[in-house]
C-alpha cells in the first residue's frame, strides 16, 4: 500500500478555504489505479460557453495524455468541457497502448456526459512505463458524475497527490468594473520537478469570461515567471500539464492586458509554485534565489537555474553550511556571461562577497545563523548588465534520497 510520508515542516499550516467557482464542479472517487482504498481520480465538469488554456511540458518523452490535452487545447467550443486526472500511473512511456488508455478514457467521459470527445482533457500522474488500467477509472465515471458538486475542489486536490505531503491549493478575488471575479486553483507535485512549460499538474478555474485565445495569451504568460522559475531537482516530468478554465459565469468580460486579472492570477500561479517547492522531496529548507546585473534576463535566469540546480549547493543548505565558494562555482559554469571580480554575494542582508573576493565585513558566524532559517535567501550581483531573475527551490537531503530510491516498491 502507499507509503505514509511526513508532512513536509515547510508546509502551510492549513489548505485554504475555496471559494465556489460558479460553472465548475468536481469530484472525486478511489479508483483503485495503483492503490487500493486510495482517493486517486478526479473529474471536474465546465459549464458550456466555459474557455480552455493550457501548458505542457516540452519533454522529448511527454505522455499520451499531455499529447492528445496538446493537439485538443487550441479548439474553440460553445460544449463545456471536462478534466479527468489520475494519481498512481502516469501512463508515459507505455507506447500505443497509452494513447489507447487516453481515448478510452475521453470517449467513455464524452459518452457518459454528452460532451465531445475533443472536449475531454485527461492527464495522469505517477510511475512512468506501466500500462494504465484505465478500465478501474472508466468503472468510476458514473460515480463521479453523480458526485459533483461545487464545493470539492479541496477533495480534487487530494485525489492527485503521489509523493506529495499536502494537498495544495490557493484563491484570490478581485474586483473588475465594480464586480468580483473568482480565481481558485490546485496543483500536485513534490519531486521531478524542473518545469520547461507548467508544473507537474495544475488546475485553475475562474468565473471571468475570458476568450480563449486572451486566456492562453495570460496563462502562457504568467507561467514563465512563477512555474517556469521553481525547481526542486532539476528533473523535468513527462507529464507536467497545467489547464486553466474560465467559465464566464460572473458576467465579467475579462481580456489579455486587464491588469487587475492579471495579478491575481499572477498571485495564485506563484502561490500554487511556491507550495510545489514547500513540498520538494525531503526538502527542510525554501530557497529563494534572485540574481541581478547580468547582461540579459535571460542570463540571469540561467545563472540562478545552475545555483538552484546545484547538489554542491543544495545539499551545504541542508547541512547549514554557508559555504559560498559553491555559489562561485555555480555561477562559473552556467555557461552565461560573468565578471569573476565583479561578482557580489549576499545570504540575506549579510554581504559574503564582493568585487570577487569575501568581503572584509563578512564572519562565518552570520552566514551560519542565515543557513539555520527554514527561509534562506542568495543574492548574486554579476555587475555586468541589468538582467534579472528570481528562482526558487529547496534543500537536498537524504530524506529526497529514500522517497526516490524505492518509488515503485
């Protein structure tokens, strides 16, 4: 049976309230996918008129599921739609009978629902290269149909879990032309986490009414700045996917350069992020690592990618050993532009490095105290340019060594 794993000290302290996304509804049932007596799908059901966006992962490897969600995403439909999603097998790498187990899975939805078949998204999550026995989900539909209710988002969220140690969601409101407007999501992921589009899996609903081609504009948009920016262990999944529907029910006409939508969305994506990372496998310690002065953004963003991605560095967090010589060397591989004696460090407000050399301010003593905070923050300067970036992750410690050393066991 699943192995009961810790839940992680970086945890918040409790799953927020959601609030009712008018025009979707959810479920979720125990399937029996890989465990048995384990919540382990779930389904939610968009009202017609509702708009579709989506991400993937660009993995060379990508499964069934996120190919058939690609070639369905960019449709435009006045029929609702539906997602189903899976824990416990990620039906990736498991050839023609994968691609058999996603139109299986849609056409027994589409059958069930009334809905068209291009109108089904599925997406699966868990051990990669076994066949998903899609015939214990398709013997669930007819429950989760007659299980849907407003209100369980929360219990959605728990049905995607694998490795994950808590449920993960998060909402903000906001006001447009006078009128609220309703954005609530929840995401699953804990390690292979190194996003190259989304994250593992998310799912975000809002009652705006945004067009189709608007909502992808934002989704793709925002993504690049909170999911595209967290890595736990520089892995990237065959199966990340995130969709976000919009069902219009609010009434608010909602378009791609609306600020206001824009933010919040904006909050809840680097929240649903930050959660991802709070959760890393083993992870003890949340690491923010922001990177100024480079030549370009994407400069920035590469030397902040190598610091994160590093084990030297990662696992010095998890023995609180300032030991910022990694840091250097991070930086120096990248492969981006630098200036060995331009190079600024900082842990927190405590300036460690300068002009390429320790600071003559700088005790051991201070880095230390920083490292034992379950918040740790690296500054690097490169004073070359003006790029910039922020990346997050976490430690590395033998607790991600034993959840991944006997995964499938």
């Amino acid at each position: 049976m699943a192995k009961n794993l810790t839940r992680s000290p970086l945890a918040p302290a409790e799953f927020p309230a959601l609030p009712v996304i008018e025009g979707v509804t959810f479920a979720a049932a125990a399937a029996g996918v890989k465990y048995a007596g384990r919540t382990d799908v779930m389904m939610a059901m968009l009202a017609p008129g509702s708009t579709v966006a989506g991400v993937f992962t660009r993995s060379a490897t990508r499964s069934a599921n996120v190919l058939d969600c690609q070639a369905k995403i960019g449709g435009d439909s006045d029929a609702g739609a539906a997602i189903v999603v899976n824990s416990g097998n990620s039906n990736a790498f498991t050839g023609k009978a994968g691609d058999g187990s996603v139109a299986a899975i849609c056409n027994a939805v589409a059958m069930a629902t009334g809905l068209p078949a291009a109108r089904v998204f599925s997406s699966s999550t868990g051990v990669i290269g076994e066949p998903l026995p899609h015939d214990r989900i398709i013997a669930k539909i007819e429950e989760l149909m007659g299980a849907q209710d407003e209100t369980a988002l929360g219990a959605a969220a728990k049905a995607i879990m694998t490795t994950d140690t808590f449920p993960k969601g998060a909402t903000r409101s906001v006001e447009i032309g006078g009128k609220p407007v309703q954005i609530a999501g929840i995401a699953k992921g804990s390690g292979m986490i190194a996003p190259d589009m989304a994250t593992m899996l998310v799912y975000i609903f809002t009652d705006a009414k945004v067009a189709r081609a608007d909502l992808q504009a934002l989704v793709s948009r925002i993504n690049d700045w909170t999911f595209n920016c967290i890595t736990v262990d520089s892995d990237t999944s065959t199966s990340d996917t995130l969709l976000m529907g919009a069902t219009g029910a609010s009434g608010v006409m909602v378009t791609a350069d609306n600020a206001e939508f824009e933010a919040a969305l904006f909050d809840v994506m680097l929240d649903l992020a930050h959660q991802v990372v709070r959760d890393g496998e083993g992870a003890t310690k949340f690491v923010t690592v922001t990177v100024t002065g480079a030549l370009t953004d994407a400069d920035a963003r590469t030397h902040a990618l190598a610091i994160a991605n590093s084990p030297l560095v990662k696992t010095a967090i998890a023995g609180e050993d300032p030991n910022w010589g990694r840091i250097v060397m991070a930086v120096g591989k990248s492969g981006a532009a630098a200036d060995r004696d331009k190079l600024s460090i900082r842990f927190g407000d405590i300036l460690v490095a300068e002009n390429g050399w320790v600071a003559s301010t700088y005790r051991e003593e201070l880095g230390a105290a920083h490292m034992k905070q379950p918040e740790i923050t690296i500054s690097v300067d490169l004073g070359i340019g003006l790029g910039a970036a922020t990346v997050w992750t976490c430690d590395l410690t033998h607790g991600y060594i034993s959840i991944n050393a006997d995964y499938r066991s």
